[in-house]
C-alpha cells in the first residue's frame, strides 16, 4: 500500500484507544495512519446491529467522570448522548438488591445475624488503624468487613476475574466500589431523598448503543485513515528510537511516531531486535479473562426494569446480565426485547471448551430455575466470544509489568494508551483523556 509521505504519526489498533488517538490528532490536523488487524473498528467496545436489535459487546456506560472528555463526547454525539435512568440489581438468594447497596434493602433480605454482623464489623473498620490493603481481599475486608464483602464482593470478584481475591491487586476494585460503607448507608437513611453520590441510577448512554461513539469518530477521521485486516508483525527499532513497522502480508512502513494501544506481551514480543530478557519477563505471567457473551432475544416487551443485574453467587456462572432496551428504546422493536448474559473464562477452563448451544443451554436452565425466564418467551439466542476482555491484575506481577512498560516507553517516538496496552483497568473516558494529552503533547 503507498502511504501519504506526510504522515507523521501511525496508529496501532483501531479500538477506543486508537480512534481516540486518531480523533483528536484529526481536531489538530496531524497527519496520521490507524494500522487495524481485523477487519471491523471499536475493538472490545462495539454495537452490533442484527435486524431491529442492537446490543453493545457487554454492558457499557459511558461515565461522567472527567468533565474535559464528557464535554468533548458531548459535542461530538450533540443530541444522540442521552442521560438515562435505570437502576441496576444484585441477584442473590432469588432476591433482588439495589445496587449500590442500600441499608433498606439489606435489612429486608438479610438475616438479623448477619446485619448484626455487618453493622459490628463496619464500626470495628472505622475505628481500627487504617493500613493500604496488598490485595482485593483485604482492600474489601477493611473497606467493608467480613460479612458484606463475603456475601458481595469476593464470590463475583474470583467469578470475573478467574483468580483467587488475594491474589489480585487492589485496583480490580476500579473505584466502583467506594462509598459502599456504613457511613453512606447512615447518610442515605438520615437524609431520606437524598441518595449519597455513588447511589446514582443515571448515566450517559448514546441512543444507537454505545459503539455509536466510535462510529461517530470514524465518521470525522475519515475511514480511509484506517488500514483494516492489516495486523501489526513487526516494530523494527534502533538506538532506542522505531524506524519501521511491519504489517499484513510482510509490507512495512518507516515511522516518525507511534501510539501503541496493541497488547503489552504481544508488543514486547514483536521488537526486532528483540528486547533485553529481564524485559521481556516482565509479561511471561501476565493473562487475561474473556467473556462468552450470550444473546437471547425475547418475545416480551421488557425482561426487567434494570440496567444490569449482578450475580455474585460463585454457584452461577453468570456475572451478569443487561437488557439493551432499558439503556435505550432504539436497541429493540416495540414489542420485543434481548438481554445479553455474560460470562467470564479463561483458555483452557471448562467454560472454554463450551460450544455455543451448551453455553446458552446452560444460561437458560439457570435462569429458568430462578424464574427469569420463560421457555416460551425466547426465540433465539447468539453466543460471541470477547477475547482480551480483561486484563488479569495480579498483586504479584504489578513490579516486573510496570518496568517493562516504563522500557518500551523509553523508545523516544513509542507510545503505549489502551487497556491491555497499559495492562490497567482502564474504561473509555480515561483511555480518551490519555489520547488528548498524547496529542496535546505532539503539539
Ligand atoms: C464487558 C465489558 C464492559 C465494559 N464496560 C465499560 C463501560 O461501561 N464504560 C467504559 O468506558 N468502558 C467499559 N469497558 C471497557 C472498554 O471496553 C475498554 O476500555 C476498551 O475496549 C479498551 O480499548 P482499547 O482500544 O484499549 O483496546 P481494545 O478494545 O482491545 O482494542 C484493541 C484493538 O487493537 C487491535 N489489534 C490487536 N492486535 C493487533 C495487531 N497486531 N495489529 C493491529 N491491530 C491489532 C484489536 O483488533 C482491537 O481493535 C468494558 C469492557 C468490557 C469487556
């Protein structure tokens, strides 16, 4: 392929973390090339259209959590970013809970044993010394007590993540989690009406799904600025600078500048020549957790009322469920409505080797045995894969990960954003801003 001779910087991935890259490079006129290895844009972040439904791969929201980046989303989506409010549920012992959690509701579901437990633990946190938790199951423990993060943390953590809570850094939390103490529960019920910030039903979702947002970034970056089915092989270097990519069929390319957002193992893996061993150990453990996600469609105008619905419950191996429709009208006829179900594994467990039919079988008899679905409501269903979904954090690997990124960050023109890139827990908005300051530094 001839390229532009003008390009001065290449993109690699044509995810959020690549389209952001190009988006705001495109906003300060930098010439740029997106090198993409499938032949589809937005990465683990899609909307998939299939007759009258659409359904994003997984349940995304965008979060209001950087005023610059929900500015810019803003502007770029004008009437389409709609704010939207719908609860979200925790389903356990064939009970639904708000989530975040309120005291209300634990008081109703729970036994008096166990609150009683719940309320001592709680105090017994606040009063105690604080140290920095080494892990999730003791960042869960002191945050939130025995009791609370036994019954809804640490089963649904180990279900996502694949990996025992001890052994997982701190950050899988991904700030999700705060507020759920005592003192928000005592705020929420001193002050009735008002729900404490974290206990928030609402949030900005675009009215034709969440990948929505990338297609509206394609629109403005030009889709002849991505090279599609064109994989990254190579990334040629010399005196710590990148000379040349090679990409597809064995073409390359000479570089000025680079934003990596590819894999950070498959990325040491591919430096000619190849990278200093102790750097190149530094992702020999790393892995990563996948999802089967699972389509029913249904003959019923609404499954549920919520958002999502969490599992914790480590028996089911469901994590949890959203119903498109509920995040916007647009995603399924009148009449009619799907829910995608997701469920996490890891190549080679047993959920791995599950073909499509016996995923959705298994889906189906348990969410018929907990009455929340009815054989004769559903029409069909689709299974996808997600692979890459998320990057395992172990507590252990943090040290040797984080040097070998900081080494391929000291190639002068080499630029690493992205989740897997950074191998961090990162969602759209912080990805995004990491782009705009990447550009901003171009400048
Ligand atoms: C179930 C689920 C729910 C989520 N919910 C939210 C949410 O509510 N809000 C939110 O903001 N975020 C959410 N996220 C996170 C969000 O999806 C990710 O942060 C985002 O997809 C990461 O983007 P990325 O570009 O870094 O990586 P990816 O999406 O993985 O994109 C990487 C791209 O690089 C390409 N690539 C790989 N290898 C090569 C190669 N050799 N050469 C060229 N290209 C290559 C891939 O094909 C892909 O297109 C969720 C994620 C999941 C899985």
């Amino acid at each position: 392929m001839a390229f532009n001779n003008n390009i001065k910087l290449h993109i690699l991935g044509a995810g959020p973390a690549g389209l952001a890259a190009g988006y705001f490079a495109k906003k300060e006129g930098i010439p740029f090339h997106i090198f993409e290895a499938s032949g589809v844009y937005g990465g683990n972040c899609r909307t998939i259209v299939e007759g009258d439904y659409r359904f994003d791969t997984g349940a995304h929201r965008f979060h209001d959590k950087n005023q610059e980046i929900t500015k810019e989303i803003k502007s770029l989506m004008r009437d389409e970013l709609q704010l939207v409010d719908a609860p979200s549920k925790i389903f356990i012992n064939d009970n639904f809970i708000d989530f975040p959690l309120r005291l209300k509701d634990l008081f109703l579901h729970l036994e008096t044993v166990d609150m009683i437990k719940i309320i001592f633990e709680n105090i017994q946190n606040i009063l105690r010394a604080k140290r920095s938790p080494m892990n999730f199951k003791e960042l869960a423990y002191s945050k939130y007590g025995f009791t609370l993060s036994e019954l809804f943390l640490i089963g649904y953590t180990e279900k996502l993540w694949g990996r025992e809570s001890e052994l997982l850094h701190t950050d899988v939390a991904g700030g999700r989690l705060k507020k759920l103490n005592l003192l928000s529960f005592l705020s929420e019920m001193i002050f009735k009406n008002k729900k404490s910030d974290h206990l928030d039903g609402s949030f900005y979702y675009p009215i034709s799904g969440f990948g929505s947002i990338f297609d509206k970034m394609v629109e403005f970056i030009g889709i002849e600025n991505i090279s599609f089915n064109s994989p990254v092989r190579k990334l040629l270097h010399k005196d710590k600078r990148l000379e040349a990519i090679v990409y597809g069929d064995n073409d390359s390319v000479k570089i000025t500048d680079v934003i990596n957002t590819l894999p950070v193992d498959l990325t040491t893996n591919i430096f000619e020549p190849l990278l200093p061993k102790e750097i190149q150990d530094g992702i020999n453990n790393i892995k990563y957790r996948n999802l089967k996600l699972c389509t029913v469609f249904l003959n019923i105008p609404q499954f549920s009322p919520n958002a999502s619905i969490y599992f914790p419950e480590i028996s089911n191996p469901i994590t949890r469920i959203y119903e498109p429709k509920n995040r916007s009208s647009k995603m399924a006829p009148k009449d009619k409505t799907c829910i995608v179900v997701e469920v996490p594994y890891s190549i080679g467990d047993d959920t791995s080797s599950l073909v499509d039919e016996d995923i959705y079988s298994l889906i189906k008899t348990k969410l018929k045995k907990l009455f929340l679905i009815k054989e004769e409501d559903i029409s069909r269903f689709k299974v996808m894969e997600l692979s890459n979904a998320y990057p395992i954090l172990m507590a252990e690997n943090q040290y040797q990960l984080k040097k070998t990124v900081s080494f391929l960050n000291t190639f002068d023109n080499h630029h690493m954003i992205g989740r897997n890139s950074e191998f961090k827990y990162l969602h759209t908005h912080e990805i995004m801003l990491r782009a705009k300051r990447l550009i901003e530094n171009f400048l």
